[in-house]
C-alpha cells in the first residue's frame, strides 16, 4: 500500500519521500534483515525514487542471492556494500585517513559509500601519530581535501593531529581495534569528543557508514 | 621569543600559524588562566594575526579585567564569549535549534561563537520531541539553513528527527540538562551517536562552542 | 509436597497462589530450565491453577519435547513462546509499535503475551523517527489504544514522540538493536528514562513479555 | 505569537495543544528557569487551556515571587510543586508506598502532584523488606489501589515483593538514597528493571512526578 | 624444591603452610590449568598436608584425567569440584538459599565446597521474593542455620528479606542469572552490597566458592 | 499506634520485633533524618525493646538535641554515633585493622559500634602493604582475633595479605581514600571482590558500620 | 614506640626501614592528616632517616603551620609540596612536558618532586598535539632527556607523538583538564594505556607525584 | 616507494626511520593483518633496519606461513612472538614476577620480547599475596634486578608488595584472569594505579609485550 511519503509493505514503511527531503533515498541497514526483506525495500525504494540505493553490511551470500533477484546492483565485499544505480561524481574531495591497516575495513565502507553517493575520493593509509612525520608527508592531499574522514583506534589521537592541520571539517571515525583499556572503540570514542583541536565531529564507533554521509550532508549545502 | 609558527611566551605558546593553516586564529579556552594568561595570550594573537580573536567561558569579572588591559573586544555574558576583531559575514546560513529553555546557555554559546567567525545565524528554540508539531511549524527555516546545530538534553531526540527533515549538516550538541539517568549529558550523547537520521555527527557536551567550530569548518570549505 | 500457597518440587516451588493475587498464574522462564523441569512446572500450573500458563524464550526444540509431554499448549516461534490454555479477550486495546524492521522479534513476544493473557494487540511497524511523517500516518490507530507499547534500538527516541501524541500509558521497552554507542540497549534504556515527555515508564532491555505483562496489570484494574 | 498548537514567547513555545491530546496542559519543569520565564509560561497556559497547571520543583523563594505575579496557585513546599486549577478527583485510588523516611520528599512529590491532576492517594511509608512483616500488615490497602507507586532507594527490592502481592500496576521509583555502592540511584535503579516480579515498570531516579503523570496516564485509559 | 612453607615446582609454588596458617590446605582454582599442572599441584599438597584438598571449577574430562593419575578424589559435576579427602563435620549447620533454578549451579558449588570441608548444608531453593510466602514457610530452617548463603541473580533481593528474619551471619551470592539490565550479576552484585538488611556481606559474582570458604572461615573460629 | 511487630508512628514503622529475630533493636540510619525523628524513633525503640539503641553518622550538633530530649545515650564524635544503653561484652574479640591513618573514620565507626553491641575490640592502623613488615609484627593480635576488619582504600590489596595469614572471617571495607583511579572507593570494593585469599567477605564503601554489624551476626551465631 | 623497621605511633606507624629499601624515605601524603599527625610523621622520619622528607598535597596554611613546628623545610605552593633535606642533584635528566597551561599544577608537583629527590628538570609547556610543530621544534630537548613525563589532559594524546619521537622511558600523566567526555581525566587516562606508541607507562590521574617518583626510581637502577 | 622515514606499501607504512629514533625498528601487530601484510612489512624492516625484527600475537599456523616466505625467524608458541635477529644483551637485568599459575602466557609474552631486544631476563612465578611469603623468600632476586614487571590478575595487589621491597622501577601489567568482578582485568588495571607504593607504572591489560617495552626504554637510557 502506497500512502504518502512511505509505503507499507506491512513489515516495513520505506521511507520513499526521504530523497525529496534529503536529496538521497533511505539507506538500507542490512543486519537482522531476511535476503526477503533486503529485496522488498530495495525495490520499492528503486521504483518510487531515481538515485542511488545502497544496503550496508551485507556478507557475500546474502548479497548474491539479493543481486539474483534484483540485478543491476553491485557488491563491494570488503565494505560490505551493495550499490544500485551510483551517483555521478558532484566535485566534492573527500580524503579518507586510516591511522593502521587494521582500520581498513571502516575506511573501505567510508570510501565505498562516499563514492556510491558522487563524492570523489582519496585514501591515506597507516599514518599513526607514533611516526608522525608519516602523516605530515601528506599534507598536500590533505589540503586538497574538502572534507576529512579520521579512522583511528585505540587511543584515536589522529584527528586531534589532523585538525591542527587543515580548516576543512574533519570526521573522526573511532575503530574497536586493540584490546583491555581500549574497550572495544569506547577509548577512542572519548578521546575523539575531547579532542583539544577545535571543531572535530564524531560518529559512532566502526561507522565508515556514518562519516561517509556526514560528507555526503556537506557535499549537499 | 618568537620561532616560526608560534610565540614561547615562556608558560604558553600561542600557535599563531593556525591562522594559516586553519583561517581563523586559535581560539582560547578560558577555564583553569589567570587574567594575566589570557591578557599575555590575546595579546600575542592580536599582534600575529589579522582575524577574530575569541576567549571562550570567561565570567563577567575576568573578563572586564581582560578587556580593561586589552580594549577593543566584546563580552557576553550569556554565551560567556569574549570577542575581538569580529569576522564579516561569509553568507553561510546557520540554524541554532534548541530542544528546551534549559538549553538556552549552551545555544546562546554556539550562536555567539558562530557569528563572531562569520556565520549568521538563525535560533529556534524549545521545540523537543514530545510535541513535535513544533518543530514541524519550523520546516522552512530548516530548509533555507546551510547547516543546523541541534542541541538538546535528556533522551537527545531531536537531532534524529531534525536529520529526518534536511539534507544539510546536522551537528548534534548533548547538554547536561536533566537528572538520574540523563548522567550529566552522558545518555543524549550516546544517543546521539546512535541516532536512526543518517550522517548526523556529535560534539561534546554542553559545547555550543565546538559546534560553531564545526560549521565554521563547513563553510570555510 | 503440595503447601499452602506452593507446591514444593524440591528444585522448584511453583507460586501456585500467584492466580488468585495477582490474577495470573506464575509464568515460566524457559532459559536454564530443562524440559525436564518446565514440564514439572507447567504440570503443577495447569493442575493448580485455571488461567493461561506461559513459558517464555523457548527454542522449536525444547518446545517440542515439552509438548510431547504436555499436550494442549501452542508454540509460536517467532516470539518464542509456549501458551497452554489462552485467555478469552478482555476488551483492552494495545498497540504495539516498533521502530525499526530488526526490533521485530521484541515486538512480536510482546503482542504473543498479551494476546495469550487476554488482550487485543494491534501492531504498527517500522515508524522511527527519522522518517516522522510515518508515525503521524498512524495517529487514529494510536489513538484508539487503551495501552502503546513503545519499542525501540539505537537512540531509543520513539516513546518520546509517541508519548506526546497520545494520552494513554506508554510502556518504553528498549532492544539491543546498533552497534557500538548502543551499548546493547543500554543507550535506548537510558536515554527512555530520561525522556522529555511525561508519564513514559520503561521495562528490561528486549523485554517484550515485561512490557506484554506491564499492559496486563493495567487491563486488569 | 500563537500559531496553531503552541505559543511562540520567543524564548520558549508552551505546547497549547497538549491538553487537548494528552488530557493535561504541559506541565513546567521548573529549574533552570527564571521567574521571569515560569510566570511567562504560566500565564500562557492558564489562557490557552482549561486543566490544572504545574510548575515542579520550585523552591519556596521563587515560588512566591511567581504566585505574586500569577495568583491563585497553591505551593507544596515538601513536594516542591506549585498548583493552579487542581482537578477533580477521578476516582482513581493510588497507593503510594515508600521503603524508608529518607524516601520521604520523592513520595511527597508523587503524591502532590497525582493529587492535583485528580487522583486519589493512600500513602503507606517505611516498610522496607528488612522487616517485612510491615509491609504484610498493609496488603489490605494495597489491594483496593488501582496502582501502586513503590519508592525505594538503597537495594530498590520494595517493587518485587509489592509486585508478587497485588496484581494491579506497580511503578517503580528509584531514589538515591544511601551511600558507595547505591550510586545514588543507579542501583536500585537496575534492580528494579531487573525485578523477578512480572510486569513492574520503572521511571527515572527520584522522580516522584513521572510515577505520577504514568498513573495519570493509566487513569486517563 | 621444598622450602619452608611452599614447594617449588618450577611453575608453581603450592602455599603448604597454608594449612597451619588457616586450617585448611591451599585450594586449587582450576580454569587455565592443565591436567600436568592439577596433577602437581594434587600430589604436593595431598603429600605435604593431611587435610582435604579440592580443585574447583573443573569439567568432567579433565576430573577424570587427573582421577586417573591422582586417585582417591571426588568429581561432582554439578558443583564441578574435585575433592580427596573430604573433612569430617564439625557441627555447624549452613543454609544455602537460592531464589531460583537458574541458581542452581552456584547452589551447587558452595554446597559441596562447604560440605567438603566439614560444614553440614541444608539447601533451600527457588524462594524468590516475588512469591515471598515460600520463602516465609522455610523459617523455622532458617533460624537453625549456624549460617545462611543467600544466592541470587535478578535484582539480588533475597539477602535483604532473609537477613531481616534470621541473626545468624547471611552470606550473599549475585548471580548471572538474567539479561539486559541485570548485567550478568553486576546488578545483583550491587543491590547487595547496598541492603537495607544490616550486617550482609558479600562475596564475587557467581561464587558459591567463596561464600563456602567465607562459611568455613566462621565455623573455623 | 503499636501493631505486632512494629510502631506506626505515621511517617516511621520503627521495627520493633527486631530485637526478638536478630539480637538486637533496628539500628537508625540518621542521615536524612531531623531531629523530631530520630526522638521519635530512638524513643519507641528504648520502650519497647531492652537491648542497645544505636543511631549512625549523626554530627555533634543533631546528636547534642536529640540527647536534650533523650537522655542516657552517649555521642563519639569521631564515629559519628549515638548509644543508649550499650551492651556487656560477649566475649568475642575483633580485630579492626586499617591500612592508612586516613582510613581512621571508617575504623572508628567499625570499632565504635561493634563496642556498643557488646564486642572486644582491638585496633591495628597503618599497616598498608607497602611496608608489609608492618603488618606482619602484628601476626600474633592477628591470631588471637576471633573476626578481623580489614579497611583500605586505594588498591584496598589488605584483606588480601591478611586474609592468607589468618583462619578467622576477614570482613573488608573498601574506603573512599584517594583519588583519580580509585573512584571514590569503587577500584578498592572491586579489588576486595576479586582477593586471591579465598573466604573474604566485602561489605560497602565507608561502611564501619556494616562491617561491624556483620561480626555482630557472626558473634551471635 | 621504635620496632624494627617502623615507628609506632599508634595512630600511625611511618616506614622507618623504607629508606634503606627503597632508596628513600617514605613521601608522606598530606591530604586527611591533621598538622599534628604531618608533624609527628615528619619529625620521625628526619630523626630515623637521612634522606628528603617530603609531604604532598600541602596548602599554605597547613604548610606554615607545620614549618613553624619542624623547621627547615620549604613549601612550594603550586606544587603544593613541602621538603626537607632535598637531595644533590644525581645526574639524570628529566624532561617535564605538558600540553597545555591547564596542566601546569599537575607539571609543577611532578618537576618540584623530582627535583627535591635529585633529579635534573627541565620544563616544556603548552605543546599539545593541535599545534604540532610547537613539539616538533623542542626534539633537541627531548633527545637530552634520560626520561620524559607526558602531562594531558583532554584526549591525552601527547604521549603517543613524543612515545614516537625519543627512545627514552615516557611515563604519561593524564589530568583532569577538560569537561563532559573527558570525565575527569578518565579519558585520557584510557587514550594514555592505549597508545599505539610502545613502551608507554601511566600513572593516576592529576599524578604529578606518582611520574616523578617513577623517574626517582629509573634514576636509582 | 620509499619516502625519507618510511617506505609507503600502499596498504601500510613501515616507519623505517623508527630505529633511529628509538633505538628499535617498529614491531609489527600481527591481529588483523594477513600473512601478504606481515611478510611484507617485515621484508620492509628486515631490508631498511638492521635491529631485531618481532611481530607480536602471531598462532602457530600463520607464524610457519610468515616463517616459509621470510626465513630466519623463530617463533615462540606460548609467547605468540615471531623474532628476527635477535638482539645481543645489553646486561639490564630484568625480574618478571607473576602472581598466579595462570598468568603465565602473559609473562611468557613478557619474557620473550624483552630477550628479543637484549635485556637479561629472570622469571619468579606463582607469588600471589595470599601467600606472601612465597614473595619473600625471593627478596634477593628481586634486589638483583634493574627493573620488574610484575604480572597479576584479580584484584592486582603484587605490584603494591613489591614496591614496597625494591627501588628499581616496577611496571606493572593487570591480567584478565579471574571472573565476575574482576572484569577482565579491568579491576587489576585500577588497583594498580591505584597502589599506596609510590612510583609503579601501569600499562594495558594483558600486553607483557607493552612491559618488555618500556623496560627496553629503561635499558637503552
């Protein structure tokens, strides 16, 4: 049943005028969800809107037996996206800043998100504060950059550097990488709200997902 | 002694190269500094820098003492800024959006600090979840922001229904208002980060300042 | 040994007087029983008492195995629960409401209880507060409710919204839907009891039978 | 201004409407709040609805220098609640039943401000389970509530044995009473969400009002 | 190597004058030992020591192993103890009260451990407070205990009723019994430590160990 | 209004039948309490019990008038206690044994009111286990001890130590000396928790009292 | 009364033995003990020991009043430290670092510390991790030291950068300095334990002391 | 591609310029990376460094894999090292002290990079403080050492006794050994900071690598 601005499919109420309100349609979080339901939402959201339809978090098999029955997307296992119908790019630089290669995989769903959405992106990879002149061999790209996304563990002192060192916004992305007093992400997590550099925003532990459409938001002003 | 990029004033070091590198000259957190601290700080970034300079938390006292050794700037006392050489308006379109009256000192700060960088602003307050036709009533203002800071204590709602309502930046500011379970702003700042609204991103508690920070960043991109 | 008021199993002594004070006979806590023990019990139950007898989060298997043994019941997967001899309907409205696909399982031991002990469940699903419109969709259902059982993961932001659209109680339950910030549903508990509309009361994390049980007492007076 | 719903005072928008959906008129959190801004409130209230109006936890000095400005309100001093317009008795009896003497100013205000939008209050005190003979001794009041609303602090299992005994609502009230480990409040608070006793809810820590306004809402039914 | 007061096994030094000191020999805690090092450990305390020896939380497979190389000892699986040379009693009588089943296995252990080394246990079990009648019928039990372990999960409010109804030491256990707010006893845990009850004391999370050994330490003096 | 069991004094049940089920008269906890209460209550518990009539951390200014109104009790200023009617020693010896010179109070409670309920005892103060040798001159008033109190804050590693050189009940109460890590006596309650000497028991923070009443219970048994 | 190894004085029992140890005399800590006890202490460790006598966490009317009594000694009021007999200068190199002027307090305990027990100190101020060239330009300094202390507050980043650029011990030092998600030094408590840099140890909060005792006991191998 | 001070593989950078700086080459965190990774970061460090080579918390299978495509390593199973070039002794004594049997992987961790880097090890097991003469007996080893590490789970207390018997520094490393409320050695890790010795650090819970590190950091000073 269709009613204004969602449909019913009983189980669920996509919500089909989100793309109206705010310029991309309602994004699928994939957990929990039957490969049944992943098709009835993403059908509907891909008749009743025209832009991109993304699902996140999907593993393989769910993701090939979704495809099978709603062909056109396309899966990126190691951010465990689908993407139906990626947005043209709409000059918008993003530069994504991993602190160690166990970030990977956030920054792999940050930048495949960003991308499914028409941002452009560039990755910086392993560029921890223990070895700093690392990070500051890269300040070039950074200042290229029309937003930063800091994805960063354990203590999650990147951005606070990062932020000393570019005036665009800048995302700070905390990971559950480490172990004890790192408590799964919530170190970082407070270390990244406390951060004595001005004006850094956080998301929520292990969220690409969440910083990509952060971007996204800014891209869209 | 000045080296290249800041001033050893001996028991501080002004960074006066973040102008250059950030656009605006640093901004001074007035907590835990004497008079003297803050007089010998602005004054080094007054001299080294072109642009506003900003003491944030300052009380009435110190900061007629301040202003009476450093003439030129301006107090308020409600957002507890102090201000000089306050920025020209950069045509960035800023809603300051306040869940309750009890919100008001930290909405007051965020608004000051904003307009003082360039921003200008926008305030509507006392429009939280539990009548929500409130906020409703405000669509269009949202609509013609360029960035919305949404700040709210207690349960921490309306940033989720904000972020359902615009496309642009949303930065969700928790607040210590409320008691038992609202833990000093602890819950509104976890469900912030959990919010349902995609790409919304968090400050600090009580922040107003970080937030304008935040959208400073936006609109210096 | 039958006593006044229990029977004494020896490992087990069912309340076989909680029928006649409080209207209800005991209901059963499946996890760490064996159907060993759940059949004892419910056999006491059904020979002591009159009314519906309930066992909660019973898996297919060990729901078979106890129906082996105690013919008569009915088992519903989804909400995992055991009903042997449900009660005729009360003529108390309740509504459950969910705010996401994933709280479904909650959401469907919820309206399973109260069905089972007598009440008159309508649910509404999917309605979370990124996307309002669609709960305003629902306001003469609501409306119509005598009790609106509230489930929410995440911010746990919807009884807020709910709980100032309609007058009725309003029984929070939170889930352990999200990730990271979440906290496994201590972020939606928190942020239900700190709520900003009047009158929310709020149960166990993924307790759809406590909010079932809570509509209960409320029918019963 | 008045728009539809609410009245915009600028600093703050009473929600007008609330009445006619919820049954009540909004009721006024007091702190944080000046004078200025209750009495504005206030009056906004008393012209644009017909029902009682409450201001809770007011302290004696601002009390009276609002009711010199707003006449014809009553101040509960114990209760911290100022009153205008107190409703009719309903015919709802409501127990009101506190663990020990220090409890005494949350019951205070639970039963004010139940009093004053019409219930009826039985209030039954210091019967905590360490001598639980006292609180046998009152079964036969606590059967001919309509709900019950348990106070307690320290361990909070007041709510779990009132619970196994009557078979009507019962709300529980954790308060931060008692020292260390109580955490004031926050213990007894999870034991009451954790209560072995089916279907008991449970509002924030000290607030006698939201037991209150969920027995106005189970009355409401 | 033998000195004085320890054997010097390399990995480990089994404490032998434990049992002058403390009238008991040195208990093994089992989890992260291999059936090499129990062994050892076994043989040097059954060769140094003429008291019972015990080995605490160990499964079947490894009990054997170790029976197998060290006979004459006990394995009871229930309580996962392991004894030789179990004590004759000395005539103190020790309740072990559980609120419930899921208890039992905590039950278990301070039964056996306590019997182990001399005290004579009667077990009382599934007497939660929300039936407390069940728990009234046991008091002439109760007040013929030299001592009384109070074991219970949930909200822990067994201690509480019990120690208000006997004078003899009340030994309480929190269990992990339960989900959501319980969290995994630290709820239990604190209600405990925080009981209006006078005189309670408390013992680690799920150990029926420690509340046996504390029983040991009273019958001891 | 005298039930059986207890006094009605309206707002206050004063348990009377205490004395006959535990060995001794309610013990008041004052905080909380004004002075008209705790006559009151004090007053009913001397007439209708026989044995010593305790109420806790009362400052010298309250118990001055209350012992205006109710005389033949007793003030220590430095326990913070009130005593009527102390009782005659029962021959039970208590060590109570501190590891810091700050942890004075809470040993001066522990001492105070285990000498009004008729115990002996000794006190041992500064033996913190950095200076181990301390605490080992003392193994002989150790020995004769028939109940040791260990108090400590900080790392609170005492009753550890003391717990593996004696046989008797070792009670341990964690204190809120220190600062940072120590939470205010939390690190210390949860190091007491988790002692490697086994039988330790732990009661709450700061709380001579309990402690003392814990062997009190041990005494009568 | 003098034993081997301490002093008793009944009320305390100073570690006279410590000194031969530890390599210096027991520090007493100030806050808790009257200027009577600090005199008493202090005079028995100048008459039994050799070395600096220090008292911690003295203000200045305690100090003066214990220096009017014990003569020799010298307060420091922002290290809030009082010494006698301070040490010749042992030929070790400390570098004392702090990242901002709010740190200086807890900067000025642990360099007033250090020196008093015969380090050499030398101070860097305000480097914090925002401005990283501010550090960058004090590598010299650092490379001289033989260990640094590392003193943040806010999201304690400091110790990862300067963990990465010398080889020395770095011993970090999280502070208070900050508000909401700091929480009071916790969180760059945790960030500090986190570090990706290796070697990183941690001290308690605000532990000025605690750091330069550390490096007291590097200097002594 | 190498760049001054690391060498950038796309996916990682291997700080080469740490050596210089720190006096090691950067040790590799084997969770979370794959074989390709490890072998290429250490072909990296093996070919630009000429120190020894470790990755740390490597399982037997991917340790022969690394070890088949880079040979010359040694992989030690119940450390989880892999060593490359290990380095000669530097003759730093260092004592590795743990309290219980079941600490011991973390004291082989320990052991074993502290070997790798040239520091003397000596290893004293099983000296738990319920036995504190097992400790004593070892003063003269503990004498002998220019640093120790002391290893303990549950409630942490080593560390504090043997503070109190060395002056040489001592680092402390909290395990996660223990159950309930122990919390994964987060009680240990507070205790420890939390010691009443003066001068012990504190690392993460369960990294003996972290302990070995910091001591290397003492040894190279």
């Amino acid at each position: 049943m269709s009613e204004p601005g969602f449909t019913d499919l009983g189980w669920a109420r996509p919500d089909t005028a989100r793309e109206a309100r705010l310029g991309l349609p309602e994004v699928v979080y994939g957990p929990g969800k039957s490969v049944e339901q992943i098709v009835g939402i993403v059908a509907t959201l891909l008749a009743e809107n025209t832009g991109p339809v993304l699902v996140t978090r999907v593993e393989p098999d769910a993701a090939a037996a979704v495809l099978a029955r709603v062909p056109g997307g396309v899966h990126d296992p190691e951010a465990r996206l689908l993407v139906w119908r990626r947005a043209a790019a709409v000059g918008f630089a993003l530069a994504v800043v991993a602190a160690g290669t166990a970030d990977g995989a956030v920054a792999a769903e940050a930048a495949a998100v960003a991308t499914a959405v028409g941002l452009t992106v560039t990755r910086i990879s392993d560029v921890g504060v223990a070895g700093v002149h690392r990070l500051l061999a890269e300040q070039e790209r950074l200042a290229a950059a029309d937003a930063v996304i800091c994805i960063a563990g354990m203590e999650g002192a990147l951005p606070s550097v990062v932020g000393g060192l570019v005036g665009c916004p800048v995302i700070a992305v905390p990971t559950s990488v480490g172990y004890g007093a790192t408590f799964e992400g919530v170190t970082a997590l407070l270390a990244m709200l406390s951060s004595c550099a001005t004006g850094i925003v956080v998301v929520n532990i292990d969220s690409g997902f969440s910083a990509a459409m952060a971007a996204f938001r800014m891209a869209h002003t």
